[in-house]
C-alpha cells in the first residue's frame, strides 16, 4: 500500500452539489479537503464517511538520508513529486485527489485515514477492495495497516505478508494493481524506489550502532526491559523477542512468521513504532501493553507484571524518535512545492514533456491548494489581516500562472523561453511569494486558532446541508 492529495480540486468536485453551493454562498469557496468531513453524496468517489486526516495542522516529519548529507537528487526530488501526485494512479484515486501521500504522509503511515467498507478500524486499508480497481478484488474484508515507510530500505521483504521482496515491483504492484493506475515508466518507477529508500529512520540517539541501549542513556527500567526482550521463550529457547526483532537488523530478521493471527506475516520494524500505531498487520492492537499481552498469552511467557512494565518502557525507547512532528505552516508548504518544482530545472533543458507535464500538474495543484488556506474575502469566519491574505492569494495565483505558462511552452517546443519562465518562477517563489505568506500566516488556517473556528464552521454547514 503505498496511497496526500495531489490534486484536491479534483475531490471537491465529487462532493455533493448543495454542500458546495451552500458553502460558496457563505465562505466564497469550497473546504480545502472535501472528504475530510464525511460526504453525503450518492455521486461522491468516496463513499460517505470517508477521513483522510488532511486538516491535521502537525504532520509526521520526513527525515531525507540526502538532505543530511547535501541535497536531494533530481531522481529523489522526482519521486518524492509523483508519490505525492494523483496523475500515477488510476481514475477513481484521481477523481479522489488522492496519491501515494494520502495513506503515507510526509513518509509515514496515516494512523487516522478511514474509508467505509475498505477500512476495517482508522489506520487500515483493504488494498483488495473493488472501490478503486474491481478487478483486483477479492470478495474478502481483510485490511491491513497502513505502514511506515520509514527506513524502507531496511525492511524488505515487502508488503504486510512479505510476498514482495522487491521494492520497485511492490511500487509497481500498488499503481497498476491496486489502484488500477497505468503502467508507470522505468524512470519514474526508479524514481519512486530512490524517494522511498531515502526517506530515513528518524534519530534515535538512545542506541549505539549496533542496536543496544547507550550505557549512559539507559535507566534500570530499560536495561530490565532489554534483557526481558532477549530472554529466551519458557517452552522454546531458540525463541526470543529479539530473534525475529533483530537489534543489530533494523529490528528486524527479514522473515515472516505466524504470531497468532491467522497466517504468515512479516516480522515489523520497532524502530520509531511509537510513531506507527496501530499494530499487528491488521492494526488490531492500540498499545504496546496489548501487543505483550498476545504474545505472553500465545507463546506462554509466565511475564511477571515487572517483566511486562520494564518490555513497555524498552520498547517506547527503541520506538522512539526525535521530533517526530512538524508544524504545517508556510515554510513546510514551500519546501515541498519548490522540492517538487526543482524537478523542471532538469527536465526543461532535456526536453522531458513527460516529466514536465507531471511537474506542471502537480505543483499547480498544490500551489492552487495552498491559495485556500489564506481565506478570501468572502469567507466570514476569518475577520482579520484582509489585506495580507489577499496579497498571499495574489502572489500565489502568479505563481500558477508561471507554472501554466512553462507547460505550455514546453508543449509546444519553446524550452529556452520554458527555462526562462521557470527562472522567474523561481524568483517569485524565493522573494515575493514567502514575504507575502509568512505576513499572512497568522490569519490563514495554518493558525490554530483560526483553522479551528472555520473548520468548525464548515461542519455546522455541512451538518445542516444534510438534514
């Protein structure tokens, strides 16, 4: 599973007719993310209910192995733009708006997405289901948890089962498979492989490289809790948590195995798990208390209630991370785009339409994305900063307009006047465009407070919509 939303003007038309026209009445424009609230329209892509999350003002944190080291390459800068496009999926995913980043936000799982009738509990998607490729489906309600692909690098094989050991015909598997997407190309397809392999682990400073706790770090608790992890099982000695939790292998031994639920599954990575919840390939378990339970029921461990409370202190620690979160304001927003839009710097000169097309698309789609969370005038639940907010509109709107206009030159074989326009976009984008959005910030949704009330308010609308 690899499916945020690329194209969110695409989902707001799948929302139902009176809402919209209720809304635009009101606040002069649709909601940012429609199918953040639950849709009640029989035409609508998703089905009634539907929460992809998208309002949350702090996302997972995406940690480059590149960005450490220098900078992101263009195939990483490439494969980051269409994991987090709708154009490589197939029609009902675009339709949706949504993209690989819409289940796997900023690189992590996306713990809060539900969709009636392919998510069995938040957390969980049927990749089987008929919804968006009828073809793939098994008639079987088995959801399985949206993971991490943190440290993917690290973790193969691949998939919930572990049925994939490459993950470039795992990408492949989830385009054309499971979201009915055309084949994608070899570079694009490589482009995507190098993304998610340099999408890393966040920090864990409490280990050594080898996978043991720091000396100096560590309290008795977890040194208890570590010692419990390596204690062979009563009934099985060459048993233990760390012979498939392998410290010294990302936690990880590359095998699958059957715990108790029903099959053979991959043995998951703890590495930032406080982060991954739910658990098990099923996410049937909320809390590491309820995932040492199964397993001192399943396997008979006798874990005194020390033993359980000293193996959930040890594995908060190797579950853990630094800043794990990250505010989603203007210069996260800007980051992205332009990481996305970096891609044209090489693509214009090598006459790639492809790639340029992609490019075009999608940083419009963001950058139109990104006009609504400064509201205009019509909006009444934002009373202040008037004028800074339409400032940051205009500034965006140009910055459309640039993109548009290298998309056509392209097309149309004008890659030195392309290059040119894509130059003055990069102007625009690194002077006038964050002067304008950072005075804005503090009346837009980005703050907590405004982005609050007017989500509130949009609920109450919708609410009365459907009565």
């Amino acid at each position: 599973m690899i499916p945020k939303a690329g194209e969110r003007e695409m989902r707001r038309r799948g929302t139902i007719a009176a809402v919209i026209l209720v809304l635009l009445a009101v606040t002069g424009a649709p909601p940012r993310h429609g199918n953040a609230f639950p849709l009640s329209a029989d035409q609508a892509v998703l089905p009634k209910g539907t929460d992809l999350n998208e309002e949350a003002l702090d996302k997972p944190r995406e940690e480059f192995r590149s960005e450490i080291a220098g900078t992101k390459s263009y195939m990483v800068d490439l494969g980051d733009l269409a994991f987090n496009s709708n154009v490589i999926l197939g029609d009902p995913a675009r339709r949706a708006g949504m993209s690989c980043g819409t289940c796997h936000v900023g690189g992590a799982g996306n713990a809060k997405l539900y969709i009636p009738g392919l998510s069995s509990r938040p957390g969980t998607f049927d990749t089987t289901g008929a919804l968006f490729n009828p073809k793939a489906h098994n008639r079987v309600r088995d959801a399985v948890r949206i993971p991490s692909l943190r440290g993917a690098r690290y973790l193969a094989p691949y998939g919930a089962d572990g049925r994939i050991a490459s993950l470039r015909e795992f990408i492949r598997n989830v385009i054309v498979n499971e979201f009915a997407g055309p084949e994608p190309s070899p570079v694009i397809l490589d482009a995507m492989v190098a993304y998610i392999e340099d999408i890393d682990f966040l920090p864990n400073l409490n280990f050594d490289p080898g996978g043991r706790l720091g000396v100096r770090a560590a309290d008795d608790a977890q040194r208890r809790g570590q010692a419990v992890f390596f204690r062979p099982f009563p009934h099985n000695p060459e048993l233990s948590c760390a012979a498939c939790h392998d410290p010294s292998s990302a936690f990880v031994d590359h095998r699958q195995h059957n715990v108790g639920t029903g099959g053979l599954f991959k043995t998951p990575t703890l590495m930032n798990a406080n982060f991954n919840a739910p658990y098990f390939h099923d996410g049937r378990f909320d809390t590491y208390d309820q995932v040492i339970d199964h397993f001192d029921r399943t396997f008979a461990l006798g874990l005194s209630s020390q033993d359980h409370a000293d193996l959930v202190v040890y594995l908060q620690t190797v579950g853990d991370g630094i800043q794990p979160y990250e505010n989603d304001g203007v210069s996260a927003a800007l980051k992205e785009i332009n990481d996305f839009a970096r891609v044209l710097r090489t693509a214009i000169p090598a006459h790639d339409n492809d790639v340029i097309a992609l490019a075009v698309h999608t940083v419009g789609a963001e950058l139109r994305d990104l006009v609504e969370q400064f509201p205009g005038v019509k909006d009444t639940t934002v009373t202040d900063g008037l004028d800074q907010r339409l400032a940051a509109r205009n500034a965006l709107k140009n910055a459309v307009l640039l993109v548009r206009r290298i998309g056509v030159l392209a097309a149309d074989g004008h890659y030195d006047e392309a290059d040119a326009e894509y130059l003055n976009y990069r102007k625009l984008m690194f002077r006038n465009v964050p002067f304008n959005l950072e005075r804005a910030q503090r009346f837009s949704l980005f703050d907590r407070e405004v982005h609050d009330a007017h989500f509130a308010a949009l609920r109450q609308l919708l609410q009365s919509a459907q009565k």
